[in-house]
C-alpha cells in the first residue's frame, strides 16, 4: 500500500482589518465552507509531480535538486507550495494533487489555505506531530517568503477555523457564536494580487506616514468596535463600521472599478454594508445582507460580476478528514 496524507483547510473572508493588520492592528476575519486540500502519495517515479486538475496546472519536480518543470497551467500558487516542500520535505518522491473549491486570488485566502494544507499533509505525511500554533507559525512563514509582507491573519483563521479577532498581541480570540445574518461575496474575474497590494500600502504608507498611520490605525479602532458589535449581534451597528472601513480601503487605493460597480450595486439593492474584503486590487466584496434581500443581492451582483454563497465555518484544518489530535 503506497504510502498517502490528506490534509484540507478553509479558505477566509476578513470582514474588518485587511491591510491595517500587517502594521499589528486588530482584524476580524472567519473561516468559510471553501477549502483547499492536498493529497500526498509516495511516488513509483524517480521524479515527483504536483497537479491541481481544479487550477489545471502540473508540474515535474526534481526535489533532489529543488528544481521543477511547468508541464502546463500557472505558476503563482505552487510557490507556496514549492516553498513549504523546501522546508518541510525531504529528497523522497511524491505525487501531489491540489483540490480548490474556491475561487483563486480573489481575496477568500487561497494562498493560506493551500499552504495550511500543504504543510499539514507534509507533516502528516512525514509523521512529524505539530501543534495548530506552530502550523500556523509555519505557514505563516511560507505566505511571508512567497509575497514579501504578510500578517498572521489568514494562516491563522485557515488553520483554527471559526469567525476569529486578531488581537494587536497576535493572540486569536474565537467568537462563540458566528455572527447571525447572511452574507453575499461578490468577484470579479480580474484577480487581486495580495503581494501587490500590500506592497502598494506600504509605499504610501513610507511616503505620507503622517496621514496613512492615522487611517492604519483608525482601522484597528473600527475592528475594536465591531468585537463588541459582534458579540452583541447589534447588525446595524456592524454594517455601518464595514462600510467606514471600506472608506478607508478606498483612501488607501486598493479599490477598483469593479469592485466599486459591486459594493454599489450591492447597497442599491439592500445590503446593509458593502466592502472589500482580502487585499482588493480585483478579488472580492462581502456584502452584509438581511434574510429579505441577500437573493435580490447576489442577482443583482451576477448581472455584471459573479457571487459565491459562503457560509462561516466552525472548521479548521483536517488531516485525513479529521480534526488532528493537536496538543
Ligand atoms: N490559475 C492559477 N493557477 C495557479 N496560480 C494562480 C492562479 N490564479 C492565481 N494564482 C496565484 O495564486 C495566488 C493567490 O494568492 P493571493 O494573491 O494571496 O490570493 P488569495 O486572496 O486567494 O489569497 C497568487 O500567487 C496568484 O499568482
Ligand atoms: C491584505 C491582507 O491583510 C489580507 C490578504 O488577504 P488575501 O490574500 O487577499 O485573501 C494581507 C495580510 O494580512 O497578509
Ligand atoms: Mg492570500
């Protein structure tokens, strides 16, 4: 019997903080019914191979030499993965397979999800036990080497799952409950590139520092009042602080054309609150609705754009289909 891992994690919606949370601000952010799983098997080759029939990419890798060959498809995402076999892989072949159910580049955390699951197959695979805190740690890792500049936040919420507060500390506070009330996300077919755009904050950030740090961290003062407005249900009061905070992202030009037709088109047809939510520069929108108009919402969005009905998720990531006995 050939040797095999299988491990998934959950993509992520961040509903306050994207951005600000790079500069240590407080970010809310929950896990969503999408996910990311990688299958590992020993391989009967002298070579491995890493394909996603969903991203219709495959690759012949010499892990030997850590070099690799793009049969076919795009090489964005398999730098995570490549990263994280060169830190937790050893020279032994493998076959790998990568399964998405959610959209790629388009803010849901693709990236961190891939990377949860592949370092969680890796060590599984390897028999190495890990802790949920240091596979997090790790994968935060990865998502820093490949994009140059990345917070905790989505590694953290695809590793833990649940609708999460980021504190300022690092420290992750699970909300009990998820909050009460339907969301639509709404994308676009232009992808965001989360290394881009953090970079681009970072530019303006470095050239205006008194006016960018004000924002930055009004940001985090709008991620604190939404905790306690989560915790006491008070949607009003939620759908106003996203829609502050998407006045932010505006300011700090992650916004684009189709993201604005979206967020717009959202509120004009009854959602209480419209932003952007992951790094923007194409990606995605939540919107907040109400049970009355979250339809009238997501068919308005698909008139020009499209929408992906997520739901929160208590779960984290899985290996071998089970939650791991982490310690
Ligand atoms: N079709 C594709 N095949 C492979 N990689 C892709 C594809 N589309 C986008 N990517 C890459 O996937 C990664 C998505 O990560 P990121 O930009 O963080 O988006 P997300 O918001 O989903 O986390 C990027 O590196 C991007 O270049
Ligand atoms: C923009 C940012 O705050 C969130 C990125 O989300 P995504 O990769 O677009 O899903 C960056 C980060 O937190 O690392
Ligand atoms: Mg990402």
């Amino acid at each position: 019997m050939r040797k095999m891992s299988v491990a998934s994690a959950p993509g992520k919606t961040i509903l306050f903080g994207e951005h600000s949370v790079v500069y240590d601000e407080p970010a809310i952010a929950g896990a969503v019914n999408k996910r990311a799983s990688v299958k590992i098997q020993e391989s009967l080759n002298n070579y491995s191979t890493l394909k996603s029939y969903d991203l219709g990419f495959e690759v012949i890798l010499n892990t030997r030499r850590g070099t690799y060959k793009l049969v076919k498809g795009k090489p964005g995402i398999i730098r995570y993965i490549l990263n994280a076999m060169g830190k937790f892989h050893d020279h032994s072949n493998i076959d790998m397979t990568l399964g998405l159910n959610l959209p790629i580049g388009s803010g849901l955390g693709s990236s961190a999800a891939v990377t949860v699951a592949t370092i969680a197959a890796l060590h599984d695979y390897h028999g190495v036990p890990i802790t949920k805190e240091k596979l997090a740690e790790e994968a935060h890792g990865v998502e820093q080497d490949v994009q140059g500049i990345a917070s905790p936040l989505d590694t953290l919420v695809s590793t833990n799952g649940g609708l999460v507060y980021l504190s300022r500390e690092k420290r992750i506070v699970r909300f009990d409950k998820p909050l009460d009330a339907p969301f639509v996300i709404g994308f676009t077919n232009k992808y965001g590139n989360t290394g881009k755009m953090v970079k681009h904050v970072r530019h303006l950030k470095d050239n205006y520092p008194e006016l960018i740090n004000p924002v930055i961290s009004t940001m985090g003062k709008i991620a604190n009042e939404a905790r306690i407005a989560i915790l006491k249900n008070d949607i009003d009061r939620i759908a106003d602080l996203m829609n502050l905070n998407q006045g932010l992202l505006d300011g700090l030009g992650v916004n684009t054309y189709e993201l604005s037709r979206m967020i717009y088109t959202a509120r004009e047809n009854g959602a209480l609150a419209s932003k952007i939510t992951g790094s923007g520069g194409g990606g995605s929108i939540i919107s907040l609705c109400k049970n009355s108009t979250v339809d009238n919402v997501a068919n308005a969005i698909n008139k020009e754009d499209s929408t992906i009905k997520v739901k929160f998720s208590g779960e984290g990531v899985l290996v071998n289909r089970r939650s791991p006995p982490f310690n």
